[in-house]
C-alpha cells in the first residue's frame, strides 16, 4: 500500500513518554484496590465518550444506567447505540484487527437494527457533508471499498511501524475510507483501540474515546489537515499520540480517586475540585506540560497557570530545575468540594 503518511522528529520522545507513563499505569491498578471497578468505569467512559462523538445524547449517567440495564427515558435510537457499543467493546479480545471478517463482525456489533447494511461494506456513495452543506470528504466510491480495506488491513499486519503509530493510521484511513454507511467514526476508534491493546493489553480499558471527545473540534480540524493535500495522516499520529498519553494521565487519575474512596488520608491545605486534579495529574507525570494538563482537563493552558501559581503560593507545589527539563514536587492537600 502506498505510504500515507510522513513521519514527525517528535513521535519517538512521544512514544517514549507513553512507555513510561504505561509502568506508572500498571502500578496506579495495584494501588487501586478494586480493578475491575476501576476498568468498567473506564469502559463505560470510553462507550459514552465515542457515542456522543457521533451525536448520541444521552448523559453519562443514563449511559451507565443502560449498561447496568436500568430503565431509561431518552431516544431508543440512541439507547440502542449505547448497547450496540457495550457488546462491541465486550467482544474485543476476539477480534483479529487484522481480518476483514472481524471488521465486519465487529461494525455489526456497533449498528445491529440501526443501519442499513450493518456488518456489510456500503454500496452506495457517501460523503462528510458541514452543517452548511459543504462537502468536507468524499469516501472511496464503494466499489473499490472492499480492496481498499482489504490493502490497509495486508498493511497493517505486516508493517514494522510502532503500534502506536500503525494503530493512528489505521483509525484514519478507515475514516478516509469511509466503508460504511454509518458508523465509520465508532470502528475507526474500537479499531484503534484494538491494536493498541493486542499490543498492550491495559489499552483495552484506556478511555482514550474520553479524551477525543472533549477534544472533538480539534479531532474533525486533524482529520482535515490529514488530507487537504493528498493523504499525509501526520497531523492525525500527532494528535492521537497526545490524546493517548493524555488518557493514561485520565486512567491514572481515575485510579487514585478509586485508591481514596472511603479512606481517611492524612491531608493539609486545602484545594479545589480542579486543582486537585491538576496535582492528581502532576504526581503521576511529574514533567507532565501545562499544554497536557489543559488536554487532559478540558480547561485553557491559561486556567492551568493560574491554579498551578496559587498552589505554589500555598505551598502544594514546587518547581524543581528549570521549565524545559525540570519536574514538578506535589505535597499534601485537603481537598474541597466546591465548585471552581
């Protein structure tokens, strides 16, 4: 297959750094006491996450609440979806990312009564269309989907290239590709997530979804970078190597909530909901920048410096060398629950 992508100077310190924070994974689920807890959450964030991308409506909570199969009011559509997803991402340990029948099965899984053609290739056009109209992508014609598929799929398999990186790129040519009627975007993320997790196992339950959504413009704004000019999914790997080092951050973070629920730690200074995150973060990353603290919470890089400049003041955090290479110390805080 022809190479669709140029390859970045600062992919290697990236995966570097996913290595590392996967050892300080590993360690956060010894420490959080209740890993299936801890993995499910994780999951369920993940299927809201990806659901919600394509338009689903309902809340976190109401998600949750199907998946324990509790009665829910909203859309049956959208409730569908939700159910559709658990099963997908239940039945990932048996999908070979590799086989062409497994990217069937599985986009059965994702649309079973909800589109037509479900577990099929599509047989008729489509294109990416904005709200206005204008046509942003136009998928291969369907003819040609089926070999097309079949070639990234012969790529992946036999690519050198770091899970990481292949894993990236496969998610964005299936968007490319585009070989479904619908429910292109929840396969390209379940298939991302698959290789990474043959790769690794913990990546089954990493809500790297979670962290797509909350960075939903910026997702749509790479895959459009990716191929404005012809296919160069550069801009795409380096979006999506951020938001998978960003969501061990979040797997960690949700580990140390869970290590603390019901326990009496010893505690100081008080601090905000926000705050308390942003130490959560830095004590698991030490080096971690304020451009993946803003990633990682949703909030502006200005919001960071402004909180990480009164924990300071108040003695919580301490900068330790300087800004390029150095670390951050986090001590001990009470945490308040209020609003920021």
């Amino acid at each position: 297959m022809t190479a669709f992508y140029t390859e970045s100077p600062t992919w290697h310190e990236k995966i570097g750094n996913i290595h590392a924070m996967l050892e300080r994974v590993k360690i956060s689920e010894e420490q959080s006491r209740d890993v299936p807890r801890l993995r499910r959450l994780n999951r369920i964030l993940s299927i809201h996450a990806s659901t919600a991308i394509e338009g689903n409506c309902l809340t976190l909570e109401q998600a949750t609440d199907v998946i324990n199969e509790k009665p829910v009011w909203g859309p049956p559509k959208d409730i569908r979806e939700i159910k559709n997803a658990w099963g997908a991402y239940n039945e990932i340990t048996h999908f070979n990312p590799w086989a062409v029948g497994d990217l069937l099965r599985a986009h059965a899984f994702l649309t079973d009564t909800l589109v037509a053609e479900s577990g099929q290739f599509r047989t008729i056009g489509v294109a990416v269309v904005r709200g206005d109209g204008k046509v942003l992508h136009q998928g291969a014609a369907a003819a040609e989907v089926p070999a097309l598929v079949e070639r990234l799929l012969y790529w992946g398999k036999a690519s050198d290239a770091h899970p990481l990186i292949k894993s990236s790129a496969v998610h964005f040519m299936l968007e490319h590709i585009h070989p479904f009627r619908d429910g292109n975007g929840r396969i390209g993320r379940l298939w991302q997530t698959l290789i990474l997790s043959q790769w690794n196992p913990l990546f089954a339950w990493m809500p790297v979804e979670t962290l797509v959504y909350r960075n939903q413009a910026r997702y749509y704004k790479v895959l459009q970078e990716s191929h404005a000019h012809g296919v160069d999914c550069q801009p795409f790997i380096d979006f999506m190597l951020d938001i998978v080092q960003t969501s061990l951050y979040k797997y960690v973070d949700t580990a140390v909530e869970i290590a603390a629920d019901g326990e009496n730690v010893p505690v100081n200074v008080p601090v905000n909901p926000l705050q308390e995150k942003i130490l959560i973060l830095l004590r698991a990353n030490p080096k971690a920048t304020t451009q993946k603290l803003a990633l990682a919470l949703g909030v502006t890089d200005k919001t960071i410096k402004r909180h990480q400049k009164a924990l300071r003041e108040q003695g919580i955090l301490k900068r330790i060398g300087p800004d390029k290479t150095g670390h951050w110390e986090v001590g001990e805080w009470e945490a308040v629950r209020e609003q920021d």
